[in-house]
C-alpha cells in the first residue's frame, strides 16, 4: 500500500480530521482507485461531518463488494439522524459475509443514537452470529482480560490439528504468548499466516523468535512482514522491536523514527526511540524523544534518569546531576543515579562531591563505581 494510504490511517486514528483529509486527497489521485481507499475517504469525510460526501463513497464501496461499506454507511446515516435507512444498513450488514464483532457494533459511539428505538431492539432480538464467531468473542475477551488459561482451553476445545479458522489459531498463538509458551505461540502463529496470508502473523512469528533469542531468523521474519505489507508503519515498530531486542540500535532507531512520523503521540515508541537513540549515541535525537516525553509525565523518575544520562554525555554536568537527583528522590535506579552524578561531579572538578557519589554507588553494587572510586578517591 502507498504511503498516503498509511498516512490517512494514522490520521483517523488520531481523529485528526484535517489532517485525514488531506491524505485522503492524496489517496483520491492514486490510480486505480481501489477499495481500501475509497474506504478511507469516506471515513475521513465522516470525520470531518461531511455527511453527504461520507455516505456517497461508502455506497461506492458497497457496490464493488458486498459487506464492505454497508456498517460505515449505516454509522454515518445515525449521524445523519436517518435512524430508519441506518438500521436497514446495518441489518443488511449483519447479513452479510463480513460482519463486525457484536461487541464493535454495540459499543460504536456513532451507532448510540439508535439504541432507544424499537427497530434496534427488534434487529437485536436474533442472534445473527455463528457458535464459531461467539466462540473467537469469548476468548478474544477472556485474553483481554488476562484470563489466558481459560481461553486456551476454550480454544483448545475447539480446534482439531491444523482446521479452523486462522483467527482461532491467532488467539491460541496470543494466548501461548501470554503464558510463556513460545513453541506453541510459534506454531499456532505459523498456521495462522499459512491460511491468512496476513503479514502482521509473520511479525508475531519475529517477536516470538526474537523472545527465544533466535535474533538473526527473528529478523529475517521482521524483514519479511513489513515487505509484504507494503510499509506499513505498525509493522516498522514491530520490527523495531525485534532489532531492539538483538541490540541494533541504529536500525531500531531508522524504523522508530519512520513510525512515530506516523503515530507522534504514541508514548511506548517514543521512549523506545529515546532508548534507542541513547544506544546509538543519537544524543540530540535522544534528547527531543524525552522532551516530548517528560512534558507529558514531568514526575516520572525513569524518564528524568534517562535524560540524566543523555546530558552527561553531552557535557550538561549540572543538568546532569539535578535529573539524577531527581531518580535518586524517587528510588530509581539508585546505584547508577550516583555513579552518574559521580562522574558530573568529577567532570566540573568537584573532586570531594564525586568521591562520596562514588562510593554511595560503589556500596549499592556499582562496579564502575567501585573501580573509579579505587583509583581516584582512596
């Protein structure tokens, strides 16, 4: 998929509506006009409350393919206040093969307004879901709420070697991930991308390899997802992952950046850019990371000590010392809080302040401490 595709994802993500709708412009000049972008279009016009423009793009994709525009389009004639034409939409899209999960459609913000009419708890009184369908519900449910031992056994249950649907085998895959079983998570993710062809199933593949130290064919599998996902920028972070993992801070850092172009408000990714920039020695990189950050949580001693070692590094010994302070305030990182603050101290040649910096750091189990205080300070 193009860029702009990935950008217009980002942005509804985000409810960023025009931002959204300037990728969806972009995405109205690739040719051919294919369905994922026409999708995409309406949904940034929905955003963006433009009703009229909204409804026509998802008729557009109803028609090429049956099931695929029909609940866009019911959620945009509730917003429209059409509640008749948006629960014919809605139960033609319950008919049909594509279905979105029952929970989905019952907690859509955009679908509220119908829930006091009697067309909603008539087309509620059937049950349109498969046992299959009610069965991925329940453990995908189960898995969310940490029970992963109960959905294994009811996933377990109902698979029979290698039949099923790949979506059974994805949830049985998360939920021997969540429980330490990485040969079952591997196969099980295996089958699944086997039968989907989903790229994202070979990312699991990766991060499981990767937690069995397995780093080069973790990476190999990395590499393989995000190529045939055609870039997509969820799959860079996945991979970002893994190379974090086997120590490859720099390529780590090429894929955090390319993601966080994308997703500027996603937190994990941002501290792990700034992690990785530090790895790397991408100080000044490392340094806008944790600005971003520490705006947004200015009491959290993990980020105060990680800038601390940014500007020690950077020559910035008394800035060094306060955020170092600050951990050691907060029972963070005790040890090389001193030993960082240690080596402040004797950088601005405070040579009493370092000495006793050291030997704090030393007792607590420092051995650069331990070492630096034996030469210098005895």
């Amino acid at each position: 998929m193009p860029e702009a595709y990935y950008r217009l994802l980002a942005a509804l993500e985000g409810n960023q509506a025009e931002l959204a709708q300037r990728w969806a412009d972009s995405c109205a000049q690739l040719r051919p006009q294919r369905l994922p972008y026409l999708l995409g279009r309406g949904r940034a016009a929905l955003l963006a409350e433009r009703y009229a423009d909204a409804a026509e793009l998802f008729r557009e994709v109803e028609r090429r393919r049956r099931g695929e525009g029909s609940l866009w389009l019911a959620r945009c004639l509730a917003a429209m206040g059409d509640t008749a034409a948006s629960l014919a939409q809605l139960a033609m899209h319950l008919e049909g093969p594509a279905r979105a999960k029952e929970s989905d459609i019952l907690l859509d913000p955009y679908l509220r307004p119908l829930h006091t009419s009697e067309g909603w708890r008539e087309l509620w009184s059937a049950d349109h879901y498969t046992a299959v369908e009610h069965l991925l519900a329940r453990a995908e449910y189960l898995s969310h709420v940490g029970h992963h031992d109960e959905a294994l056994e009811l996933l377990n249950a109902r698979i029979r070697g290698s039949r099923g649907r790949y979506a059974l085998f994805a949830l049985r895959g998360d939920a021997h991930l969540a429980l330490g079983g990485l040969g079952a998570a591997l196969a099980d993710y295996r089958v699944a991308y086997r039968k989907s062809k989903l790229p994202k199933y070979l990312g699991q593949m990766a991060l499981v390899l990767a937690l069995r130290g397995q780093h080069g064919a973790a990476i190999r599998q990395a590499h393989r997802a995000v190529q045939r996902s055609g870039g997509d920028p969820k799959l860079h972070l996945l991979r970002a992952q893994v190379l974090f993992r086997a120590g490859q801070n720099a390529m780590a850092l090429s894929d955090l950046s390319l993601f966080c172009g994308f997703y500027p408000a996603h937190e994990a990714a941002t501290e792990m850019l700034a992690e990785s920039a530090l790895a790397a020695g991408q100080h000044v990189t490392a340094l806008q990371a944790l600005a971003k950050l520490i705006k947004l949580h200015p009491d959290s001693p993990k980020l105060r000590y990680m800038r601390g070692l940014v500007l020690l590094r950077t020559d910035q010994h008394r800035l060094a010392i306060a955020d170092f302070d600050f951990a050691i305030q907060h029972d963070h990182q005790v040890a090389s809080s001193y030993y960082g603050k240690g080596l402040a101290h004797r950088a601005l040649g405070e040579h009493g302040l370092a000495c006793t910096c050291l030997s704090v750091a030393a007792q607590r189990g420092s051995l650069e401490a331990q070492e630096l205080h034996f030469k210098h300070c005895r």
